[in-house]
C-alpha cells in the first residue's frame, strides 16, 4: 500500500519537469454572444479519464466587461506576507481600479487552496513614462517580476477582460469550485490534466496566460529546452518547466512584440515540412522558408494540440505529425474544439460541421467585425 | 656520428609471417618510409621497423597477410612520471636541439565530455518518430538571423534574409589547405560536398583552378599568410572564413615547408616554389577585436556582401568573451575549434597542452551568447574531434548549428591515423605531395566513401533524433535537456549547462 505523500516534501512544478497527458475542449462564439461557464465545464466531464485530478483550468473571455480597460490580475498567494509584498508592489506600479477575494464554492474533492485574490489595474502613467515601455510590455515585465521575484506570489491571469481560473483538482470540479456558471464571456477554453507526477501546487495547472494570450495544452514538446533557452533570450524566464508555459511566451513574443498574425505564428511553431513548402507558389515558399530559418528554434516538435486564446479570438492547432487528438465543429456562429468528439457533442449534439484538422493546420476565429486576423480559416 | 644514447628502440614493430610470405614484394612498393626491402643476396625480404610509422599501408596491401605491426615490447625500466615517450622525446631535443613536431589531433588521454554525456529517447508520455515512416528533416541555415519582421507596404513580410549557408544536413569538411593535403583528397572533398549538398572548406593554401566548378559548395580561408587570396578566389566561394586560430595549434601560425611548394601547390599559394610557405601567427592586420571587424567589413565590401563570413578561433581558456566579440563583429557564422583538432603538422607540446575541449568551449559559448541575447547574431559551426554521429547529435544538443569533421574525412579516405603528415609521405595519397603517392588516392572513389560516411551519419543522427521525438534538426539545437552527464563533477555539468543521469 503507498503511504500518504508529504505535500510540503514535494517538488514544486519549476522544480521539476513533469509530462503530462491531457483533454482540452474550447468554444467560441463569433457573434460575441456571451456565454455561462456552465456547457464547457459540462463538456470535461466526459474526458474524465483524460484526467488524473491533478489538475484542471479554464479561461474565459469577455467575462469583465465592467472593468474591460483594466489589467485583471489572478493571483495565488502561499501567506499573507507574500500578499502584503505583491500589493505593495502593484501600489507601487499600477492604480489597483478594484481587488477582492475571488468568489469560491467549497467543494470536497479541492483542498489545500491558497489565498486567491483578484485585481483590475491599470499602469501608472508615470511608471511608464519612467520605464519608456508599451503598456502590455510594462505590464509583462511586471507580472514576470512578481513571478520570479516575490516568494509564495504567483500571477496566473493577467489580460484585459478575461480571467483564468485553475486548481489541483478534476477540471468539473474545479470548474464548481469557482463557481463558473456565475461568470459568461463570448470565449472558453478548457484543460484537464493528467501528470505524471504529483505537483502539489496549483500555479503547475492550465491554462498558462500572459496578458490576453492563454493557453491549453495536450501534448509533450521534445523541443522544450530550445525553444526555452531562445526565449529566455527576450526577457522571459521559464520558471515552471512546463511546456504551456514556453508555448504561452513564444505566441506571446511572435504575436505581439514581432507583429506576427495568428496563422504566422502557426507556421512557425508547427511549421511546414520542406517538403510541402517545396510544393508551393514562389511567394509562399519565400515566407515559409523565411519563417523557418528566422524563427529556427521556435519550431515545437513532439506530440501537441493546443487552444491559443487571445483578445477577440481562439486558435486551434496540432503538431505537424498530428500526434494529438482534436476535433473541431461549427453550428451557425459558434465553433467548438476538444480532444473528443464525445465532448464537443455534449457542448454541441448537431453541429453543422465537424471535422480533424489537420497536423500543423491552424484554424482560427475571431470575433466578426474585428478583422485583422480575418476569418475563420478551416483546412 | 649519433651518440648511442640517442638509439631508441622502434615503438612498432612489423611482423612478417614467414609462412604466409610469398614474396611478391607488394609491401615493399607499397611502403613510401622504405620499411620493407628484398635482398638480392639472400632473396628475401627485409624490415627496418625504425622507419615504419604504423600506417598499416603494407598490412592492408598484402595479399596473404602475411605482415601485421605490433606494439613493442622493449621498455625502459617503467617509471609513472617518466613514460618512455617522455624519456625518448628528450634524447631527440638533446641530439637535436629542436622542437618536436607532430601532427593529428592531440592523442593523450584527456577527458573527452562527448563520451561522459548520454542522449535522452522517449518513452510512453511522447511518441519516439519512425525516420522510415515521417518526414525527419536535417536542413540547417548557417548566417546571422535577420532582427525582427519588416513588412512591405501590402503587409507582406519582406522576406529577404542576410548571406547565409544552406546544409542538407549538420555537417561540413573543415579546413585543409592543398599542400598539406593532396590533389586529389582536395577532389574527393569538393566532389563530395556538392553531392551530399554541404561545404568543404579550403584551408589557406588557395583554391586550385580545377575546383572553381565546386564554388557553391566551397568555403575560402583567408588565414594570417592570405596564401591564394584574391578577388577571384573571394568571389568563387559560398561563404569566407577568417582563420584567427586553430584547436591543435592555438596562438601559433602555420608552417608548410618549401620542399612541398612547387607546382600547382606554389602557384595555388601564390608564392615561389621551394619556399616556405610561414603563417605568422596573429594576423598582422589584426592585433585587437576592432581590427577583426575591419577584416570582416573589408571582405564583405569586396564581395558586395553577398557571402557570409566566417570567424575561426581556437577554444582556449576565455573562449566565451572572445566569441561574444566575434559575434558583435559583423561576422555571420563562428567556428569553433577544439584542442582535439587535428594539424598537418605542430609544435607536439602545444598540440597536447594548450587550448581546452571542444564540449566545455561550445557549451560556455553558447550559454554567454544567449545570456547577452546575441546568439542571433551568429551560427555557430563546432569542429575538433567530431568522431561519430553521437558526437554531432551532443554537439548540437550542446548548442552547435552544425559541426565540421575533418579527421573523420580524412579516415574515410584511408587515412589510419600514423599521425605523421608532417613527412609529407603518406602512403595512402592524402598528406602527400608526391605524385606517385598523390595518384594512389582515387579521387571518385573517394567521392563515394566521404558520401557513404556522411549519409550513413545522417541516417544515425535521424534515427537518434526520432527516438527523441525530435523530426526536425532545429529543435535539437541547444536543446540540451536531451543530454545527461555520466560520472562528471558539478562544476562540469554546471558549465555543460546539462543535469547527471538520473536527475
């Protein structure tokens, strides 16, 4: 019989690199419909067994429209100490607009939660005048310092009008435990883990955000320490070990510091094989190969599928063998996507369409009428 | 007369089976060093094994083997501080008054990390690839990384990229001057390289006119003598390389004796034949960083910035501040020599004791390029003892863009590591001058064996890389996670940059 586990004994994601298997399952809705967190909450628990209940998450947009110009800050807590060091802090660098404790439901199957506070905050325009940074560059750098730099304090959310919600735990019962079918946003995104060790820390769970981009992810990257070691180069520091949190600063840094679109970014980090970008018109070819030798060591390889989450859209997308399962289905303006098609059937019985995209496809939505990224691309 | 004291008795000694012998004399013609002799008196066949250099020409040419050569036995009385090469080493300084010579890659027994550091496979929680089933890609850009996207005025990106070298697979044939290698040796490497769509590399001794064709898949040395360069020479080659050092010879130049300088080998070298043809040690247009970046602008200037430069420097003890100046330089690609390296000829005290290894030079150097955010800036190609295809997939999970394999070439084309090119009488036709032994070398066979090698190497490094679950060679690069350390200390695996095995 195996002992009881000493949870203070146990190694801390960061300390470690744990693989993990996983479910996902995501919905969106192009109107801009908001949306209860209930159906995709409803939508995990047929991936149960894709899950070991060490792990669950969601993010969703849309759901802070009073407070849609405000940075929301999720953060967990070890103490109070390291509370009292994480708002002076963000006294010291933002106009804290709102925080309070985020609103919990008890449940049995979740226990040894931290302290989880919420903030909506805004930059101090001074601070960044002084620091002569962007706004969601500050803002980075902020959440990246408090991260790496005050003990027992983790940011795990920090975009405008979105939020993620995460715990050691199985992914219906956590979504239970935040009391999801409170909030509704026009986006979800989804994650049940299935580690192969034990973290006892909730900071370890998906989905992994930085600013408005958020990520879930099924799948083991062998390209982790390259991909990590050239990140590093830009500011950020890999302090989980987890791929989630490497695939979350690469799409953070390709879209938003290197201008790259959603698809771009796709075609980077599950980029083409030279044999389809031979196949190609000269135009393509160009861009394709330029992407791939530019941004070398952002290719992921290894068995992934991941749902990218970003202000106004969601973007599905596998590896470039398709060693993951993943579905994806549409039904007037909503798409759907999940590890299982039984579970895109529980959010959508009759979808319009339904369909495997395939190996290193992206297929993106965005919000209509926002344009940039464009429509949704399918195949 | 020598003084007796100088005799010392062969290392090697060569062994004729009486029985096997029959006399057909193929040893004696095969043997260049005049080991083998038939004696017209007695009708028989003679050894001198104190000339014999161990190149196992006359074991593999004879038809019975009837020969084999074997250490010897004689020994000086044994002595843990003073081995016998030691001791015999100083009886020829005493004799001679000069410095000892060698040539090969430093042979003593160092440490060598590529054979303390184990490669990482998947198991259950990610699949392991099938090179047979899936596409495994092993095409590497050597050349500096265009910073940031620019977009035209239609948003498309400009996709226009700095000179940069194109591999079909991670590895190149580094620098071997004609001179210190032969004719054909010089053939088989440039046949080769456009085969298999990879580089070889001139060395400084010129390029021959008759390899001008091989020009996509060349890369020209200007080194501190700038033997052969020219406008035409600049121009016929993919890429420049600026040789600033060496693995097996650190901080000293090179040095090919006039009696290999006549012929092509002169005019190649642009000097008269018979003299010696000196590579100073530092370049004298060089005595500091900025003077580097001077060259490295002036040969791009020459050659309208359509080549990439390469920088070549020794790993010596500050190897990781050197090559971060390198790489603020303008140069593109930095090659990276370890003390294993091999020469065509050192200073045998230098060759063995100075610089440091390859694996500790590459790790340090990548890890300080990317601390300071400028690995971008530069390819880094790690050459210097390159023995296998493990070698190539630690070299790169180490940090490396690519490698170059020079020694490995050279035993592709029959080279058995005699370790005495400086004699300029290499049986097998590959440090030799001498046209009857040049002409023993067949270059087209040569072809072939250099492009079974590295094919047969690139097939290892796929079928490693798909047990990683890796199909892609970029995501191997620097992904040093993949390497574990085996019996090493912590500040060994601290500059590694790699865990032990079982962590």
């Amino acid at each position: 019989m195996n002992g009881p586990m000493n949870r203070e004994s146990q190694l801390r994601e960061g300390n470690i690199r744990i693989p993990s298997g996983c479910a996902i399952s995501g919905m969106f809705s192009r109107n801009g419909r908001r949306m209860s967190g209930e159906t995709i909450v409803k939508a995990m628990t047929v991936m149960h067994d894709r899950s070991n209940g060490l792990g669950g998450g969601f993010a969703g947009y849309g759901i802070y429209p009073e407070y849609k110009d405000a940075y929301a800050f999720h953060v967990f807590y070890d103490n109070r100490e390291a509370k009292e060091a994480c708002e002076a802090f963000l006294e010291e660098h933002f106009d804290i607009v709102n925080l309070s404790k985020i609103p919990i439901r008890k449940n049995p199957r979740i226990t040894d939660e931290p302290l989880i506070w919420r903030y909506f905050v805004i930059p101090l325009p001074t601070k960044l005048a002084d620091f002569q940074l962007g706004e969601r560059e500050f803002v980075a750098r902020c959440v990246i310092r408090i991260n790496t730099h005050i003990d027992g304090a983790y940011v795990f959310s920090s975009g405008k009008n979105m939020g993620v919600f995460k715990a050691v735990g199985y992914p219906e019962d956590v979504g239970d435990f935040y009391r999801l079918e409170e909030y509704s946003g026009y986006c979800w995104t989804a994650h049940g883990r299935y580690p192969t060790n034990t973290p006892g820390w909730w900071g370890g769970a998906h989905p992994f955000a930085m600013l408005d981009y958020s990520v879930v992810h099924n799948g083991e990257i062998s390209s982790y320490d390259a991909n990590r070691r050239f990140i590093e180069m830009f500011g950020y520091s890999c302090t989980l070990q987890t791929d989630t949190e490497v695939m979350t600063y690469v799409i953070d840094f390709l879209h938003r510091r290197e201008g790259l679109t959603m698809e771009e970014v796709a075609h980077v980090i599950a980029a083409p094989f030279w044999s389809t970008i031979a196949t190609k018109p000269e135009a393509e070819r160009k861009k394709a190969t330029y992407l791939r030798d530019v941004y070398a060591s952002l290719l992921f390889t290894g068995p992934f599928s991941i749902l990218v989450g970003f202000e106004g859209g969601m973007m599905a997308l596998n590896d470039r063998l398709k060693l993951r399962s993943m579905v994806v289905g549409e039904k007037g303006d909503m798409f759907y996507v999940a590890s299982e098609e039984s579970a895109l059937r529980l959010m959508e019985p009759n979808p319009d369409r339904i369909w495997a995209p395939r190996g290193g496809e992206p297929v993106i939505v965005t919000l209509n009428g926002k344009g940039g990224e464009g429509h949704a691309v399918a195949d | 007369m020598p003084s007796p004291i100088d005799y010392i008795y062969p290392e090697y000694e060569v062994v004729r089976n009486e029985g096997l012998c029959i006399g057909c004399r193929v040893c004696e013609r095969q043997c260049a060093n005049g080991v083998h002799r038939f004696d017209e008196k007695s009708g028989k066949l003679t050894i001198d094994s104190s000339l014999c250099v161990d190149c196992q020409r006359c074991v593999a040419y004879c038809p019975t083997h009837a020969l084999k050569v074997v250490k010897s036995d004689n020994t000086f009385k044994e002595n843990a501080n003073w081995p016998g090469s030691l001791v015999g080493e100083i009886y020829r300084q005493a004799s001679s008054g000069g410095m000892l010579l060698s040539s090969m890659g430093n042979p003593r027994d160092y440490p060598s990390y590529f054979d303390r550091m184990l490669i990482n496979a998947s198991q259950v929680t990610n699949p392991s690839i099938d090179p047979l089933r899936e596409p495994m890609e092993t095409r590497v850009f050597l050349g500096s990384k265009p910073s940031g996207i620019r977009r035209g005025p239609d948003g498309q990106i400009l996709t226009e990229r700095p000179p940069r070298l194109t591999l079909s697979t991670p590895i190149l044939f580094s620098g071997m001057s004609y001179g210190s290698i032969s004719y054909n040796a010089h053939a088989a490497l440039a046949k080769a390289a456009q085969t298999l769509g990879i580089y070889y590399n001139t060395g400084e001794g010129g390029l021959h006119e008759d390899f001008y064709p091989y020009g996509e898949n060349t890369i020209v040395q200007v080194a501190s003598g700038r033997f052969g360069v020219h406008i035409g020479y600049l121009m016929a080659g993919a890429a420049i390389e600026i040789k600033m050092g060496q693995g097996a010879k650190p901080g000293i130049g090179g040095h090919l004796p006039g009696a290999k300088v006549f012929g092509d080998v002169s005019k190649t070298r642009m000097i008269p034949a018979g003299t010696d043809a000196i590579s100073p040690a530092p370049h004298h247009d060089i005595y500091s960083i900025e003077d580097l970046r001077q060259l490295v602008f002036s040969l791009k200037e020459a050659t309208g910035y359509t080549k990439p430069v390469i920088v070549k420097i020794a790993a010596v003890h500050n190897v990781a501040a050197i090559a971060s100046g390198v790489a603020r330089s303008g140069a593109d690609i930095l090659a990276l020599d370890g003390f294993r390296g091999g020469t065509g000829a050192a200073p045998t005290r230098i060759r063995d004791n100075v610089g440091i290894p390859l694996e500790l030079a590459l790790a340090a150097v990548d890890t300080r390029l990317r601390e300071e955010g400028i690995r971008g800036n530069v390819s880094i190609i790690a050459g210097g003892s390159i023995r296998s295809s493990a070698d190539v997939v630690k070299a790169l999970a180490l940090g490396a863009d690519a490698v170059y394999i020079g020694t490995a070439a050279l035993l592709a084309l029959g080279c058995h590591l005699c370790r005495s090119c400086q004699a300029g009488k290499c049986n097998w036709g590959i440090a030799t001058q001498r046209p009857e032994l040049v002409s023993r070398l067949d270059p087209e066979e040569g072809t072939k064996r250099l492009v079974n090698l590295v094919t047969a190497w690139t097939r290892e490094i796929k079928e490693m890389m798909g047990g990683m679950g890796i199909n892609s060679i970029e995501a191997l690069i620097g992904n040093r996670l993949m390497l574990r350390g085996i019996g090493l200390s912590e500040t060994e695996l601290k500059i590694l940059g790699i865990r032990h095995a079982g962590e």
